[in-house]
C-alpha cells in the first residue's frame, strides 16, 4: 500500500468532514497526516513492519491517525471514510475540484439549495440562486459558473503521481505470480502524460484466469467492473479505473505499442505499414494471414521503417519524421540533473532546515541548490522582507561554509506582485546570488496585466528565472492567461530561464510549452520546489514532462557543473 494512497483517502476524509462541518481542528489533523504521507520517501507500510520503529513519530500522525494507516496498510480500505461517502453524495465532491470552491461553499450548496451535482449547480447559477446566498454574491456565482467546465474536465482525470503508484503496485504485486513472464503498464501512464484517464496494463501469460483472480484480489481494487476471457476492467479505490489485458508472448510488443498510444501517434503507424502492404494491429504485423513481427516493440517500429521511438514522444508531434530522419533526440534522464534551483527551508514555508536541504540533496547526488524562500507578499506561508532575508541569507553563507561537497546559493522566490513590481526592492534583490520570479496572485487578471507581470520581472535585472510560470495547479487552479510568444521572446533576449516546476500538482511549464521555450534557445531549469527533504522525491516527474517535451540533458541548464551553470545566468 503506497503513501500516495493513504494520503488521496486522508484528503478526501478531511474534505468530507469539513463538509459536514466538522471541528477544524480534526480536519487539518487529516489534511497534516496527508501531506507527511505524501512527503515520505520511504513507505509507511515498510516502516509499519520494521520492528522498533513507529508512524506515530513522524510529523503530524499521532495514535490516531497510526492506527488509521495500519487499518489501510492491513485492509486497503478505512471503514470511516466508506462511511462518510455514504453521507455525501459525490457531486458535492465534484464541487471542490471548482477553482476557489471549497468544502464550506459545497456545503452550504449542499444544504441551502439541496445540490448534489455540477449540473444542478450550473442550472442554479443560471437561475440566480446561488448569489442570494450568503456568503456568495453576483461574483462567485460567475465564477462558480466559468469553474465548472474545469471541475468537469478534471474529474475524469487523475495526476501522474496517483496514476504512477497504482500501477507500480499493481504491476510489482503481478510480477510475483510464475505464471506471468512479463508485466508492465502501457497507455498515457507510460507514455508520462501529466494526467492519467485511466491505467492500461499487460501482462504475458498463459493463465490469464490466474492473473485476473490475483488483480481482483489486490487491496487497491475496489470493484471488478467486467472479466471477459483476455480483459479484465477494475476500479481502484483511488477512484481511477484498470484495464488488465493477458497477451500471449508473440503480440505482447505489439500489444504495448498498441495500447501505449496515443492514439494520434498509431494512426500514422498504421498508415505506414499499409503503405508497406503490412497489417498493425494489437496482436502483431501481419502480411496477409501471415504474421511476420509482434514480439518486441522495436520489431514492430522495424516492420515499418522505424527505430525504437521512447514512449514520452508518441503524441504525433513530429517524433515519427524526427524517427524517421535518424534524428530522434536523446532524451534528458534523471541522472543528468545536477542541480536544483528552488526549494523552501523553514525560514518560509518549509519543514527542514538549510543544513538538512543541503545534506539531503547532496545525500542524492546534487552538486549544487539554491534555497529560495517565499517573499513577503506570501504571508501564509512566513515569506520573507527584506531583513530577514538578509539574516537568511547570512545562516545560508554559515551552512555553505560548513556543508562541503555542495554548492548553496542565496536565493529568493520572490512574487511579481499584481501591480507588476516586484515583491523586494531592487537594491536586496541585486545582493542574491539567484531571484526566482514568480506569479502567485492575481492569476485570473487579464492577458494584458499578466504579461505586464512577467514582462517586468524578465526585464529586472535581478531576475534569473521565472519559476512555475502559468502558476496553474492541475487539480484546481488553471493557469494564468499568457501570450506565450511574446513571453518567450523576452525571455531570450534578457537570458532568463524558464522553469519545469517537478511537482506533480504543477508540472509547469507543461510538454508543449517547454518544447516552444527550447524552439526560442532558451535553457529550461527542471526543479522540485521541495519544501521538506523528501521532495526531491518528485524530480522524476518534472523529467519526464521533460523528455515529453523532446528535451536533452543539452536543454537543460541544471545538468551542467556549477560552474558552467553560472555563466548562464545574467550576473555572471
Ligand atoms: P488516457 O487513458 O485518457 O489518459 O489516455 P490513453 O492514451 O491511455 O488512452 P486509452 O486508455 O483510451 O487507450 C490506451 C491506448 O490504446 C491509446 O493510447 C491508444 C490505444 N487505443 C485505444 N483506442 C484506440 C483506437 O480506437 N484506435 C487506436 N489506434 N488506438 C487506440
Ligand atoms: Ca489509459
Ligand atoms: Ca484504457
């Protein structure tokens, strides 16, 4: 049982309790408990079986919630939050994925006007109803109306992070069956889109009633939905859905480029090998009857002319002519990346201390970080003026003296206010080894006050980079209304780099928009926004958006030394 899991069924706890008007002590004791999960880089279930060891030590998880982890660990399920899905109907859930609609808002939804889905919402908004009550007014209600088009689109969809660990236990717990030689996931999951539909996994075996009794059996799986001979459809508790498909060894290649995709991608395969006077299906190339390929997927790619294409690509966005002309790029990889340019401390937002930022990432292998807190403009999270960053900075050089073996800049991620200055003057700004710039407020302004915002901050002079930069947030928040041409333009001009955010939520800049960033010879920074020492956890995912968006270890700055790394940077 993965942490992410544990943590999805202690959010969706909290927001039903808060619904249902909970004590607000008892919801953020859940809301803590996820985000500890979520941080953890090692698994709760590990740390459950280690003798000697306890969950209740680690931050936010008390006896409570300890014995609430053992219970899913042990069943895959936690009776309470069974229960409380009983008692709120799962349109009122639908609502929260509304941009700034939150449980109290649902629930007042819920209980004044009695809805119970979006498209009753959407008819009341319509209706007038919802700016009567209290609380809400003529604005939220227009919000609430342009939000739920969003909250529709995202409720079909899950994050790669949830996807990535389903599928990595569903296909682990397989493996160990002997009747399955090989077992992998394909689909949008493989291919690391940002955001999963559903999961789609093959298996090679020769029992596929074996392997579809053990998928049914798995703690994660909720309901089989349909089993036919070959197929088998589940839901998993985490809501998402799963295909299970046993192929015999000659299609399993095929059967992988089949159902990896995208669809777009096998569309002109298919072609190709028509032209070729071949067959491509799901269960191999066929000339005629006769089957001539289907073992391997680069057998497949060979029947039609093609090298082995990395999933990451298949999207029909020129991968197959890059193929094609013997030009497909080498991908960035994990291992390329050197340094990491943002990350939180406890001077903002953080959990760790700059001393345990700098040994965790040196720890993996990292050369070189930045530490950039919050600015002032972010309250919330203790963001700092220009004072104590001066003191921060000062217990950063302290650090940097002592830690050897690491590079520490002394950073800010400093906010474009909404008037389009910057949060710090220029004159402590001009002291930072590094500024990440970066838009946290005001998102839903108008085209032309965001690309003031950001035209402003490229032309600073003491801004290195601009950090997540349409400030979306997948599930709920969408991104800042951007002229990206005339963004990137400027960004080339002035030398600043552009960020990959590596977090899940995030994952900003997207695959296409890093890709048009490269076409303007801009170096991209592929960083994890960490805020505690696990979350360099999530680096892997702003790779892969990466590779999606066909980068090289060449495209991104932070795979260089720290030394050549520097002179990208404007002060050098
Ligand atoms: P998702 O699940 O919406 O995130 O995206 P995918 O790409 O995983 O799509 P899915 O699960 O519907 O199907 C998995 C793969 O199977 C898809 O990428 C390509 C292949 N596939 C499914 N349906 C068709 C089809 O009608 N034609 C072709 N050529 N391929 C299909
Ligand atoms: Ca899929
Ligand atoms: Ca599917």
């Amino acid at each position: 049982m993965q942490n992410q899991h544990i943590a999805a069924i202690f959010n969706e706890v909290a927001d039903l309790l808060e619904i249902q008007g909970a004590n607000s002590f008892r919801v953020r004791a859940y809301r803590n408990g996820a985000r500890t999960l979520e941080n953890l880089s090692e698994s709760v279930a590990d740390l459950l079986a280690t003798p000697g060891r306890s969950i209740e030590a680690l931050e936010g998880i008390g006896k409570d919630l300890g014995a609430k982890i053992a219970v899913v660990v042990e069943t895959g399920q936690l009776p309470q939050l069974e229960e409380l899905r009983q008692q709120v109907p799962a349109g009122v859930m639908d609502m929260l994925r509304i941009p700034g609609l939150g449980p109290k808002k649902a629930a007042t939804l819920f209980k004044e006007l009695g809805l119970i889905s979006l498209a009753q919402l959407k008819e009341a908004c319509e209706a007038g109803k919802v700016a009567e009550l209290k609380g809400f007014g003529k604005k939220t209600q227009q919000s609430i109306l342009e939000g739920i088009p969003h909250a529709q689109e995202a409720g079909k969809r899950f994050l790669i992070s949830i996807a990535t660990a389903s599928a990595d236990e569903i296909v682990a717990d397989l493996k160990q069956l002997s009747s399955i030689s090989q077992v992998a996931v394909a689909g949008s999951c493989r291919r690391r889109k940002e955001t999963c539909g559903d999961l789609d996994v093959l298996a090679i075996s020769d029992n596929s009633a074996e392997a579809m009794d053990r998928l049914a059996a798995h703690p994660l799986v909720e309901k089989v939905l349909a089993r036919g001979e070959t197929k088998q459809r589940v839901r998993l508790r985490t809501g998402i859905e799963l295909d299970l498909r046993v192929v015999p060894a000659a299609s399993y290649g095929a059967a992988m480029q089949y159902f990896t995709g995208s669809k777009e991608h096998n569309i002109v395969i298919r072609r190709r090998a028509i032209e070729r006077g071949l067959k491509v299906n799901e269960y191999g190339v066929f000339r005629g009857e006769e089957y001539v390929a289907g073992r391997s997927e680069e057998e497949v790619y060979a029947a039609v002319g093609l090298p082995f294409i990395p999933p990451e690509l298949r999207e029909n966005r020129g991968e197959i002519e890059l193929a094609e002309a013997g030009k497909l790029p080498k991908l960035i990889e994990v291992a390329d990346i050197q340094g990491d340019l943002h990350m939180h401390t406890t001077a903002s937002d953080g959990k760790a201390t700059i001393r345990e930022m700098a040994e965790a990432a040196k720890a993996r292998g990292l050369k070189y970080i930045a530490i950039t807190d919050h600015s002032k403009r972010v309250s919330m999270a203790n963001g700092l003026d220009a004072t104590r960053l001066r003191e921060h900075w000062k217990a950063i050089r302290k650090v940097r003296e002592e830690v050897t073996g690491i590079e520490i800049l002394c950073g800010i991620e400093c906010d474009i206010l909404e008037d389009a200055t910057m949060d710090l003057d220029d004159e402590v700004l001009s002291e930072a080894d590094w500024v990440i710039a970066v838009l946290h407020y005001g998102l839903k302004q108008p085209r032309e006050q965001i690309m003031q915002r950001l035209l402003n901050a490229i032309r600073n002079p003491n801004v290195d980079a601009i950090g997540h930069p349409t400030g979306r947030m997948l599930s709920n928040r969408p991104p800042a209304d951007i002229d990206f041409t005339t963004f990137f333009k400027a960004a080339a001009d002035h030398g600043v780099l552009l960020e990959i955010n590596s977090s899940p939520e995030r994952l900003d800049l997207d695959d296409v928009q890093a890709a048009a960033a490269k076409s303007y010879g801009i170096p991209i920074i592929i960083d994890t926004d960490s805020h505690n020492t696990s979350g360099f956890n999530v680096l892997p995912y702003g790779v892969d958006q990466a590779r999606r968006a066909g980068l090289t270890k060449n495209d991104v700055a932070n795979t260089r030394p720290f030394a050549e790394f520097k002179r990208l940077l404007r002060k050098s």
